[in-house]
C-alpha cells in the first residue's frame, strides 16, 4: 500500500521523509533526544541522523509490506514535525492494530495527538474495515493517559511488569477502542 495523507484539520499527517525536499531526521533526532521520549520510548532508539534514517527506511517499507502505517505529525502551515504515530502489529483478518504515538517536546500539551490520532482512527475504521485498535502506556505516564482518554479508548487492564522504565520493571495501562465506540466527541 502506498502511503496514505490525512488532513487533520491544523495538522497534516504524511509518510516521514528524507528526500530532496522534506528531511525528517534532524527532527527525529532531537525527538528522540528529549529526556522523557528516551524514558518511555525506550524500544527504539533515534540517536543519530543514521538512527533516523533507518527508521525512516522501516516505517517506509511497513507502508509498502502493509504491516505497519506510519505517520509524521506536521503542522499545517509550517510544515515542521510536531508528532508521530505508529499502528503497528497490523492484523488485517482480524481487523486489529496497535498505535504507538509520541509529541515533539516543544508541542506538548497544545492537543496535537488526540486531534491527530482521532484523525488516524477515523481513517483506519473507515476507509481499513479495523475493528480494534490497542493503545499500552507505562503506568507513569500520564500524558498518555490523557491521550487515550482523549481519544475514546476504553481502559481494559493493567499489563504487569511489561515495561522497563528508569532500569525498573513496571506495570503498563491497556486500552483499546473498537469501530463500534462511540466517536470522543460524542463521549463529552
């Protein structure tokens, strides 16, 4: 499948890029580098323009091998990288996929996730017949607690020992939103 564009109203979700004219690794990289993505981000690591673009590389053959969707967060206007969203652990028999996220440290707290993670949501209930998509966080964040909330999902457990944060083991939040829940907008 070729990458897919979502407008998401002050936001612009496309493939992530390091072409002639757009380079996402600098952005990545010092992504990356912030204090807490290292903290609960800490499967992957984006620590040098190579780093960035061999993940660049990864989330572009998910695209192509339809096993992972990918999305660079951008705002409309400026076209700067504010953002990222990953479902991975596509199953598209069963309809299901997990959603890895994650915020630029200088747009942190301005709504960009659930504005475009409910975007992302729409579309792959929609135009992708998913039926359940899975969001797990470290039980200290709460900014993805948020996020979650935010978004409609629905708290379905609690995952011990299924992270490592900080060089100790610790529990993770399940959630998960069905096609079927109610859009956010109509929780309110």
């Amino acid at each position: 499948m070729e990458p897919v564009e979502i407008n998401a109203g002050e936001y612009y979700l496309r493939a992530f890029r390091n072409d002639d004219r757009v380079n996402d690794v600098p952005a990545l990289v010092e992504i990356y580098a912030d204090p807490e993505t290292k903290r609960y981000m800490n499967r992957l690591t984006v620590d040098s323009p190579a780093t960035a673009e061999l993940f660049i590389m990864l989330m572009t053959s998910g695209w192509a091998k339809n096993y992972r969707w990918s999305w660079a967060v951008c705002e409309a206007v400026t076209a700067d990288l504010v953002a990222g969203i990953i479902l991975n652990n596509l199953d598209l028999q069963f309809g299901s996929a997990e959603v890895t996220c994650w915020t630029h440290p200088a747009h942190r707290g301005k709504g960009v996730l659930p504005t475009a993670l409910n975007a992302v949501l729409g579309w792959a209930f929609g135009a992708m017949d998913l039926h359940r998509v899975v969001y797990k966080h470290s039980v200290f964040n709460t900014a993805s607690q948020r996020v979650a909330e935010k978004c409609g999902f629905t708290l379905e457990g609690r995952l011990r020992d299924e992270t490592i944060i900080d060089d100790q083991r610790v529990d993770e939040l399940l959630w998960a939103r069905l096609a079927t829940d109610p859009h956010p907008e109509q929780l309110r």
